[in-house]
C-alpha cells in the first residue's frame, strides 16, 4: 500500500502556502484601524486548524517528525513573528500619536 503524496499536497501544502501569502498581503492593509490585526489572528488560528486536521490524519510515529508536520509549524513560526511585529508597529504608531498630542497641548 502506497502513500499518496498528492492528496497531502493538495489538501495542505496549497491552502498553508494561500495562508501565508494571506499573512504576508495583510502588510498592505493601512494600520490605522484594528482590521489588520485581527485579520493575521484570523489567519493564525485558520493555520492552527489545518495543523489540528493535519494531526488526525497523519499516521503516529515516535521516531521522527514528519517533514510536513515541520513545514506547518515553521509557516505558524513566521506567521507568529508576523503578528508580533505588526503589535510592536501599531504599539509604536499609538505611542508616537500620543507624544505628538502632548506636544500640541503643551504648545
């Protein structure tokens, strides 16, 4: 009986690789709102299901990690840095909108 890595690629690989090319163009979106943020965590968590789909169906073995299963936590990896950096940007920009008001007032 073989294994069929077609049905892997196609039912993981390709929507992993949608998801992560979703997170990266979710670095257009304008940073004046709170929809950028809440879109990655969509994102991740949308990632986090493929990796629990992608547990049930993989066989268990104790020797080894699957390469797929590796390629799935490295996306959640950079998905992951992506959302902290996008939290340090919007903590930035808000910090430095509140020093210019305290500016103006001071003025």
């Amino acid at each position: 009986m073989r294994r069929r890595s077609a049905l892997y690629i196609a039912n993981f690989l390709v929507p992993i690789l949608f998801f992560f090319c979703l997170d990266l163009a979710s670095f257009l979106i304008s940073d004046s709102g709170g929809e950028k943020l809440s879109f990655k965590v969509t994102v991740l968590l949308a990632v986090t299901v493929m990796q629990l789909i992608l547990n049930e169906i993989l066989p268990s073995s104790s020797d080894r990690l699957p390469l797929i299963a590796v390629f799935c936590i490295g996306m959640f990896g950079l998905m992951m840095i992506s959302l902290l950096e996008t939290i340090l940007v919007m903590y930035l920009i808000d910090r430095d909108s509140a020093s210019e008001e305290n500016q103006a007032d001071k003025a």
